[in-house]
C-alpha cells in the first residue's frame, strides 16, 4: 500500500473488566487497509478480531471496556477521541460495518423499508418517498427479487441468506468509504456464501469502498483479499500481501492456519489443525503467546515478548528465531 491508507489501526490495546480487574482482549494491534483495498483479517475464535474491528467504531459497551492506547487514524481524525456526535456521523454514513448474524442486527418489529431507510433519512436527508424510492433500489442492487413487494416484510419473513443481503443493503444504502464484514457468511450454507461474498466484491468495485473482511477461513482470505492480517491471542502475529502470506508464511502459526484449509486438488486426509488452543486473554504468558503450541519454541521464545519484525516489502512477522532464519523453518 503505497499511498496514505484510508484508516490505521495503531498500537491498539483494548481492555475489558474482568474479575480481577482489567484483562487486554488485543493488545498493540496495528494495521491499515488502503482506498479500494480488501484486508482480510484471520485468526481462531477468541484471537481479537471483532473486538479489533468493533473497536474502530467505538461499538464496545463503555461501561467495562478500555482504550488503554492506540489511535485510529481516519483521514485527520483519530475515530477513538472524537466527539459521540462526529462519531455518530461516520458510523454508517463513511464506515459501515455487517456482522455475522443478520437476524440479531436486524430489528425483528420493524419491516425491511424502515430499516433501510433509515441510514438514508439520517445520513442523507431524504424524504421519506425519497428514501423509499432508493430503498427499493438497493434491495435491487443486492438481488432481492420483486424489491418493491419484499420491502413491506418483516425480517422473519426472509431466508437466512436474503437477511444478510438486507443487512448488506443497509450497510452500503450511504455508499460508504470502508465497511467492516465481520464474519458476514458464517451462518450460511457454502453456495449462499459465495454468493454473499461475489455481491460483496461486486459492490466493493462498484462504490469503489474499501472492506475490512473478518473471516477464520484463510480459503476466503485467498479468493477476495489483497493483504492479510493474521491473528492471535490478542496480537497481530503477521501481516503479508495475500501471495506473499501463500507463499511463505513467516509465523509457524500462520502456517499452521494454511495447513488447515482443505485443498481440493490435495486428499483431503492432509488437513490438519493446530494441536492445542488459544490461551485466555487473563493467562499471563511472558514470552511468545504462541509458543504453549509451537514446535519450533527455542529458550528464548520464552523469556521475552517477540516484537513484530519487518522480514521485508512490508511482510511482518512476531517471530524472530523465524526471521533470523530468513523465513524458513
Ligand atoms: N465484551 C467482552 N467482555 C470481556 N471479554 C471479551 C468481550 N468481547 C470479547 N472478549 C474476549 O476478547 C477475546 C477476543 O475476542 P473476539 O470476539 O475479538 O474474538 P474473535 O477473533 O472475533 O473470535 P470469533 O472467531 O469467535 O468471533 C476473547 O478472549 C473474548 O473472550
Ligand atoms: S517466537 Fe518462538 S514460540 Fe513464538 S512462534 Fe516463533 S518460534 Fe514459535
Ligand atoms: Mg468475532
């Protein structure tokens, strides 16, 4: 990413309050998605994802959470210091983000039209038969047939892979500058996902938006992402265009989440996971979070946190006996 990125995440550390006090969910997360660029993000359940991206918006409860440090950098903006009312304006106007489940972000007593014409009415100004008008066509543009008949529908009236085109519409009704996916096919079946994701790429060059795509499934990552950011245990542990993540992952666990894609040309009996599991953000662990799992942790993994090391043309990895050895394993 040559020019300015659209927004960084810098030195991010989110706490949440535990019982015994204050736990870091991520801690130092850094990483910029550019102007028309898909990033995706990977990792294993609990490695700081949504909490990651949910952080860019400021969407967590302030009541028990923490920016203990960081900046996100929107234009001239930082997003996490600025003014509720400013905020207000970017959420769903410039930055949209769609989640995983549609039917817990749809509002389940308000039809489809109030929904979508409601970032419409409050982003934009429209009249209501304005608003409705272009809600209609939206609900086109994610290919729900006979919009202007479905539009008067409850959310439990649609199948679940119309209400995630519903939540998409809603998401790019103000033609944002980024939307954040959040795991935006999980609950669907395999043909519908790729679907949800082929109208995603489409609507991404088409509003010329960029899209942060949160996924476990590096296969995803593969097919609609340019750069990646890997994951773990609250940390970014490599981050990589996409080929040079494919070609040579410089993190063992990184590697480890290739191996775990199943590879159709390959027999399938290959695929492995990853022996053991993320350690709880409470678990204090004073060298490599990874290493409890890491064939390859020599005595110095252990004493210190490894920092995340620049192996060049912007491929970063949090593994230095890796890097001192060029990459290779
Ligand atoms: N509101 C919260 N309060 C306390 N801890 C939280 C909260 N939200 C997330 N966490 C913790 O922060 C860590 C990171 O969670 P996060 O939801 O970001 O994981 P994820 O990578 O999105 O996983 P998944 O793939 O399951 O969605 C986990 O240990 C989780 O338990
Ligand atoms: S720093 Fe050490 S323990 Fe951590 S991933 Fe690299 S080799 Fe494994
Ligand atoms: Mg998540």
């Amino acid at each position: 990413m040559a020019e300015q990125p659209l927004l960084s995440v810098e030195n991010l550390t989110v706490q949440f309050r535990g019982d015994a006090g204050w736990v870091n969910a991520v801690e130092g997360v850094d990483f910029a998605v550019g102007a028309g660029e898909c990033l995706g993000i990977v990792g294993e359940s609990g490695s700081g994802k949504s909490v990651s991206a949910l952080s860019i918006l400021k969407l967590h409860s302030p009541a028990n959470t923490r920016y203990a440090s960081g900046a996100i950098r929107y234009g001239d903006r930082d997003l996490l210091t600025l003014p509720q009312r400013r905020l207000r304006q970017v959420r769903g106007g410039e930055i949209a983000m769609i989640f995983q489940d549609p039917m817990s972000s749809l509002n389940p007593v308000l039809t489809i039209a109030d929904q979508i014409m409601e970032p419409l009415r409050q982003h934009q100004g429209l009249s209501v038969q304005a608003a409705r008008r272009k809600a209609i066509e939206l609900l086109d543009m994610v290919r729900i047939s006979d919009a202007s008949r479905r539009i008067d529908d409850y959310p439990h009236r649609l199948s679940g892979g119309m209400r995630q085109r519903v939540m998409i519409a809603i998401a790019v009704a103000c033609r944002p500058r980024l939307l954040i996916a959040d795991e935006p096919t999980t609950a669907l079946d395999v043909t519908i996902q790729s679907q949800i994701l082929e109208l995603l790429r489409e609507l991404q060059r088409e509003i010329g938006m960029s899209v942060i795509l949160i996924t476990h499934d590096l296969g995803v990552v593969a097919e609609f992402a340019q750069r990646v950011v890997v994951m773990y245990a609250g940390r970014v542990v490599e981050t990589a265009s996409v080929p040079a993540l494919f070609e040579r992952p410089m993190h063992p666990y990184t590697e480890g989440l290739i191996r775990a894609v199943p590879n159709l040309d390959e027999d399938v009996h290959r695929l492995t996971t990853i022996p053991g599991s993320i350690p709880d953000p409470s678990m204090s662990i004073t060298g490599c979070r990874f290493s409890p799992r890491c064939r390859e942790a020599v005595q110095s993994c252990l004493e210190k946190p490894p920092s995340l090391v620049d192996a060049g043309a912007g491929h970063l990895a949090r593994c230095p006996p890796r890097i001192a050895a060029g990459g290779i394993s």
